[in-house]
C-alpha cells in the first residue's frame, strides 16, 4: 500500500509504503490508538491521560502526552515524507488534538466499511459477493485487537472491536453454509461451542450446518448437548432461535430420528 496506513486489529502498526514505522512505547502507541478511534474528533489532553493513566495519572501526565505527539508527529511526517499517497496529521485543537488521516488508510474503519457493505449485499442475495467482502474483512485481524494496550478504557475498545469481529465470523458462517460450503463451517463452529459453549447462536449454526450438509442425526444431536447444558448448567431452556432450528430439522428428518 502507498502512503501511510494504520493497523488496529491486532497490535498497534504504522507502515509507509508497505515498511513498518517505529511507534514507540506502549503509551505512545496508545496515544496514537485514541486518535485513530476518534476517527477524526477531537480528544482532550485530559482525555488521553484519562485513557492512558485513569485515576493514577502521575503529575508528568500532560507533559509526557505532549512528548508522544510530539513523536508520533515525527514518526507521521517522516512516514508521509518517504511514502507516495495518503498522508496523516496530527493537529492541535483547541486543548487538545485531532488526526487527520484517510479512512481508508485505518484497519478498523476499512473492516467496518466492509461488514456493511456484505450486510446490504447479502440483503439484495448477492450471497457470494457478501461473502467475499465478509472474508477479506476478517484477513484484516492480525490478532486481537488493540494487542498490547491495557487499561480500563482500551480493554472497553477491545471487547467492542471483538464483538464486532465474532459478529463477521457468524456471518460468513451462515453465508457459507447457504451455499452449501458446510465442511469449513461445522469445523469452526465445533471449536467455537466448544470455546464458548452458552452461545446458542453457534449451536443454532453448527446444526444447521449439519442439516445442508446431510448429517441430520448429528443435527439434532447437537441440539440435545446445548438443551442439557443449559438445563444443567444454567437451568435454561433453549431459546427461539434453537427451538425453531430444532422444529425444522425434526420435521424434515422424520419422527424415526429423533
């Protein structure tokens, strides 16, 4: 990629022109992380040291954020300099700073760019497009998001940027399996319930991956692990969207298979 772009998905990167760029400590990648996720706002001096320090912000705290922009100033300039296309600028605002930069050089805004873009193609049944917009969002992760970043309020941006990415897998889970593309699928999605195994939605997938690839028994038996595991563990019955799956999957199959 010319110029300069951003990676949030996964440990904090700057890259000009295809190079990495040196960000420097932890809490100067953290500077940058906040600014980046303004998405072009402004953020208060007190802002980042909030962010960054929380109630135990040392008296050097407002000096030691104006040492980070002033380097990650640098670190833009020289990135802007030596790459041929986007540029990004750290600007003072009022108190405080905003960066201006090309959303389309940020890992974040491109994902989200992208999701919504399968989600309207999908609505209009273009399920293969949707599907390889859906794929080449997720190639963006390189980890978990925000890596290396502790703190309150980046542990916050963590779980959000997560949800948002088990939310795309889910889908091209289900797109996947609308195609008939289910041996993938059900490999996933045996790992997922097993890593996360109240989520009924993936047990709702993983059965009806089973079901479009001819594995009904398998299907309804998945449904009879989640219904006792709720039960037992948790004193649940399984919810509308299983019961549903359960309901269709039984019918079709028979009364001899369940």
């Amino acid at each position: 990629m010319s110029g300069v772009s951003f990676g949030l998905l996964g440990p904090i990167k700057v890259w000009s022109g295809g190079e990495e760029l040196d960000t420097g400590s932890p809490q100067q990648r953290g500077v940058l992380a906040l600014l980046l996720l303004s998405q072009g706002q402004q953020i208060t001096i007190d802002g980042i040291v909030s962010a960054l320090w929380g109630r135990e912000a040392p008296r050097s705290a407002v000096v030691s954020t104006r040492t980070f922009i002033s380097r990650l100033r640098r670190v833009l300039a020289d990135g802007s300099a030596a790459g041929l296309g986007t540029e990004a600028e750290i600007r003072s605002v009022g108190r405080g700073y905003q960066l201006v930069v090309d959303p389309g050089a940020v890992d974040v805004t491109v994902f989200r760019q992208a999701t919504a873009a399968a989600r309207e193609a999908r609505e209009q049944g273009k399920i293969a497009e949707a599907s390889g917009l859906l794929r080449g969002a997720l190639a963006l992760w390189r980890g978990p998001a925000l890596d290396g970043l502790g703190g309150a309020f980046f542990e916050g941006r963590r779980a959000w940027l997560e949800r948002l990415r088990a939310s795309a897998v889910e889908e091209r889970w289900a797109l996947d399996i609308e195609q008939g593309d289910c041996r993938d699928a059900i490999a996933g999605l045996t790992l997922a319930t097993a890593a996360e195994p109240y989520r009924e939605r993936l047990w709702e997938l993983l059965m009806w991956a089973f079901d479009r690839d001819g594995r009904r028994e398998e299907a309804l038996s998945a449904y009879h692990r989640i219904a006792r595991l709720l039960d037992d563990d948790l004193g649940l019955e399984p919810g509308p969207g299983l019961r549903r799956m359960y309901a269709r999957i039984r019918t079709a199959a028979g009364a001899s298979l369940v």
